[in-house]
C-alpha cells in the first residue's frame, strides 16, 4: 500500500537539553556565597539530606580528629574547636549513602593549608556592580544583568538599546527595563546611561536624592538646570544662550549661571577619573571576597585547590539510607506512597550532591587548564601574561566555552604570592601592556618630563610590544593616568 503525498510521513531530530545538564550550568555559575545558600535551602526542603558538621582547626582550617589537628600537630582548645563548627567546613568522598566534595584533591596531614583563605582582596568594579544588582533582582532576571553588564562600554554608557537585549535573550523588553533601572541606580551616577542628556538626568537624580537623605540643598537642583538638560543640552553645546533664554522666559545670565552649574556639578561620562573606577559598582564601601581556588606552590610544583572541598560535608540521611536499601524487602511491607517519598527524596539528594561534585571537578579541570597555559603568570606577575581565550581554554579541556563562562564568572582566585584575582584576569591579555605602562610614567617622574601618548607607544615598541596611540591612551585613562599636559 502506497501512502499519498499528504499523507506523507516525516521525521525530525530535534535537540532538548536535559533537567539535569540545566541544574548542573545553574550551580556551576553560582558563586561560593550563593552555593552556600542553595545548600542551605535544599538541607531544609530535602529531609533526606544532612548536613554533617565537623570541627576545624582554628588555625589552618583542616578537619579535626576529635580535638587534635594532625597538620598542626597541636590541640587547640575547647573554645577555639567549637568557634569552628560551622554550618558549612567541608567536603569528604561519598561511599553507599554519602556524597560531597573530597576525593584527589583534599589535603593529607603533609600538605599545609594556607591560613590567607580567610582573607580576600577587594573586588574589582564590574564584580562589584554585578553583585549589588543580583542582590537586588530575582533569580530569574539574573541572565538580563549579564547582558546588560557586558553591554556597558569604558565609560560606562550601555551600548545597545533595550529592545536589543529584549530579542537577544527572548524576553520582555519592560524586564530589561526594569533591571537597568536597578543597574542605574546602584551603580556611579550616570552609569547605563544611553547618551549623555540620560547620563546627566541621572547625575541630578542622584543629587537630588543626596540632598534629600542630607537635608541639604545644591545649585544643580535649580529647576532651570534640569529643564535645560532635558530639552536644550544640544543648543547649550551650540552656545546659543538667546535663544534658550528666549524659548525658557529667562535672562541670559540665568542661561550662563545654569551652564556653569552643569560644567562645576555634572560630567559627561559615569567614569571620567581614578577616583571614580575605585568607587566603581557600588555608592557605599566595597566587601571583600573569598577566594573560589587556591593555587600553591608546593616545592616548585604548582597545584590546584577547589576551597568548596575543605568547606562542605553532606551524606544521605543514614534513616533514609537505610530504608531505600530496604525497599525491595518484601518484609518491610512499605505502602505506595511511603516508597515513592523514600525514592523521590533519596534520589534528589544524590542527583545534588552528584551536581555539586561535578561543579567542583569543573572548575579544577578548568584552573589546572589554567596553570598549564598561564604558569609564567603565576609565578611571575602580569608581565609574562600570555594571550588566552574561554574558547581556547573549552577547547583543551574539552568543555564548552559557555561551560567555562559560567565556571569563571564572578569567581577568584589565590595566587601562590596570596593575591587573589577575578578568574578574568587570566584571560585579560592587556594586563601586561598596562603594566609595563604604569612602570614608564613612573620612570619618567624622576626625568622630569612628562611622556606623550606617542612617546609610550615608542617606548613601548623597544620593549616589543606594538600598539597604537589611542590604545594607550585608553589604558592611561583606565589606569587613572592623566595626559602628558596635566602631568
């Protein structure tokens, strides 16, 4: 029998992307704080897992064998052993019933555990930024600041529009608009501005905000200035006072008063100086954050440390354990329902901690990538940074770039010298170009004159690096270096 054409039968392949690969990139792209609160949160919807506390060392950090710590070789006291209890000090290897972090990469009693975990450097503008903004919105809305992040060009202004965005990442253009709003009004005044009259509108709205907080008053809050921002700022570039004055009912000398105002309180750009980059990402003082990775230099090996390893312990349930290795025990006589919570329960608690242990051995899969490619960086400094990319990382270990995206992102690391950087920083090939910059102007202070743009490039060509001049002066201005005149 023979089938019509409109009767035709066709087959199609279509790829979906599995719930557990989803649940896997969700918790690879947290950062440690937030994976933290995700444990948390399951530990209380989940009574098949538990959290399995354990006291640590006070001073290095290393699990406590009842009160005697083998890599210190002392006991610390009572007090000091109970401070350390907390409610998240470590992973270990899952045998049966328990999964965690742990196996190769935990320390034995001959390693030393570096006590500057505890402490972090400042964290850099854009890290700074993005953090206060996820704090701000929901999760869900978490992949529109991404975009909105790396939309923001050097100075500062967002540089594609939001119905852009809107397309790019398939959502409604007006929850774009709604996490920009949140964008602007944490960052530094002006910041996500999409042209400088925007830019400027939301410098006023932050002074008049500060007045408002201060009880104070300021000259730029004068209504004239806001209203020739608003719908003169072109005519006022064109110096054409007569006839804003004319248009607004107003004097000239009011017109000149307002642009005076607008030159001595307003800037064109949200970042303009060095001042400004420091205070990037937030109004108030920055935090500081924890490391994710410690790379140590061990006899002149380098090697690598998930820190999640050393923080976290979770185990199935031992009850629950217990009971599903029971299930098909005809003895136990267990009803439909009392099967399907102990499947449904213990289940999820493996798929977790299966997920968790997974986001470690990527970002160690992804940071011994790191020492391979980057071992000059290491242990040199920025001046022996080689030119690395995502896409080449993904490519020699085997992962996909977005993989390794989500496993850097917001993430830091601890240098053998126990500087801790932003992951970017390996992929930030310019770090050295700047460096060697910075060491020119400082050079030249002792001579007395001052550099030019094209000077530098000179310079740095006898060094063999070949840049143009306006790159120069970008990472001069990025660097809060003045020009050659006002040196």
């Amino acid at each position: 029998m023979e089938l019509s054409n409109d009767m035709g039968m066709e087959m199609n392949t279509t790829m979906r992307v599995s719930p557990t690969l989803i649940a896997v990139n969700q918790i690879l792209a947290l950062s440690s704080m937030e994976l933290q609160q995700l444990i948390k949160e399951e530990i209380d919807q989940n009574p098949a897992l538990e959290l399995n506390e354990k006291p640590t060392c006070n001073t290095c950090g290393e699990v406590l064998h009842g009160s005697y710590c083998a890599n210190c070789q002392k006991r610390p006291d009572a007090a000091q052993t109970e401070a350390n209890i907390s409610d998240f000090s470590g992973y270990r290897d899952y045998d049966d019933y328990t999964m965690g972090y742990g196996g190769s990469t935990s320390y034995n009693d001959d390693e030393e555990f570096d006590p500057m975990t505890l402490v972090a450097a400042e964290a850099g503008m854009m890290e700074r930024l993005l953090s206060d903004l996820y704090a701000s919105i929901p999760r869900q809305q978490r992949d529109i600041a991404d975009y909105l992040m790396g939309s923001l060009d050097q100075r500062g202004f967002l540089s594609t529009t939001t119905a852009a965005i809107a397309r790019a990442i398939e959502v409604d253009e007006a929850e774009v608009e709604s996490v920009l709003i949140q964008l602007q009004r944490l960052g530094p005044p002006g910041v996500g501005a999409r042209d400088v009259r925007e830019c400027l509108l939301l410098q006023l709205d932050y002074i008049a905000e500060l007045a408002t907080d201060q009880e104070t008053t300021h000259p730029a809050l004068n209504p004239i200035v806001r209203q020739i921002v608003s719908e003169y700022l072109t005519e006022l570039g064109e110096h054409k006072y007569g006839y804003i004055a004319q248009r607004l009912g107003i004097s000239n000398e009011a017109v000149a008063e307002a642009r005076d105002i607008i030159k001595e309180s307003l800037a064109p750009f949200p970042v303009i100086d060095a001042a400004d980059i420091q205070s990037w990402g937030s109004r108030s003082k920055a935090q500081y954050v924890q490391p994710d990775v410690i790379i140590r230099d061990d006899e002149g090996k380098l090697q690598v440390e998930v820190i999640e390893s050393q923080r976290f312990f979770l185990r199935i349930n031992p009850l629950y354990g217990q009971l599903s290795g029971e299930l098909r025990s005809p003895s136990r006589g267990f009803s439909d329902d009392e099967k399907k919570h102990i499947q449904q329960y213990v289940s999820r608690a493996r798929m977790f901690m299966s997920n968790i242990n997974q986001r470690r051995e990527t970002m160690a899969k992804i940071a011994r990538c790191l020492l391979e490619c980057q071992d000059g960086f290491i242990r040199h400094g920025v001046r022996s940074l080689k030119p690395l990319t995502r896409a080449q990382v993904a490519e020699m270990t085997s992962l996909h770039e977005s993989t390794v995206s989500r496993a850097t992102a917001g993430k830091f690391v601890m240098l053998p010298n126990r500087q801790v950087i932003p992951f970017s920083d390996f992929f930030t090939a310019s770090l050295s170009t700047r460096d060697v910059i910075k060491e020119i102007v400082t050079k030249e202070m002792h001579s007395g004159k001052p550099l030019t743009d094209r000077e530098i490039v000179v310079r740095l060509k006898r060094e063999g690096i070949r840049v143009a001049r306006r790159t120069v002066a970008k990472y001069r201005s990025q660097m809060g270096i003045l020009p050659s005149t006002l040196r």
